[in-house]
C-alpha cells in the first residue's frame, strides 16, 4: 500500500513538473505607420525561444502583427514583473 501511493505521489510530482506554465515575452511590429509593441504570451510545448517563435508567428500576425524576437521564456514567477511594459499585450496573444 504504501509503495503504491509513493509511487502515486511520484508520478504526480512528475506531471505537475512537465506541465509548468511557460510565458515568453517578445516584440512585433506593423509598418505604414511604423507600430512597435512589447507583449507577453503563454507558450505550450517546450519552453524554449524557439518553439515560442513558431507559436506566436501565426498569433500576432493574425492581427497584422511581424514577430520581431522572442526577448525570453521564463515561468510564473516572471509574470508580474512584466505585467505594466506589456500593458495590453499582457497575454492577448
């Protein structure tokens, strides 16, 4: 019994672990007129700048929007210190 719940508790712990929010902060633009922003986005998958640029590409451009770079990937303790630049590109994409 009590392996079966260590080994419970285990795999939990394991889960919980791979499935920790990643955020990355990036910016776009849009031209004619020059337009600039700074945002902050949710990532699935790795939490890596790479895979945050495939994801995000396609969001901001829906919106007219060129990814420039990812500035970096980080998880929830990164949120509130970016919060105020990213105004209202705080997670909108």
């Amino acid at each position: 019994m009590k392996r079966t719940l260590l080994l419970s508790l285990s795999f939990v712990a394991m889960t919980s672990v791979a499935q920790a929010a990643c955020y990355a902060d990036y910016k776009a633009k849009q031209d004619d007129p020059l337009r600039l922003h700074y945002g902050v986005a949710q990532i699935s998958g790795a939490c890596t700048a790479a895979n945050a640029q495939v994801e995000l590409t396609p969001r901001v451009a829906a919106d007219g929007w060129t990814l420039l770079n990812i500035v970096s990937t980080f998880d929830d303790t990164g949120l509130d210190e970016r919060k105020e630049s990213a105004g209202s590109y705080f997670l909108r994409y």
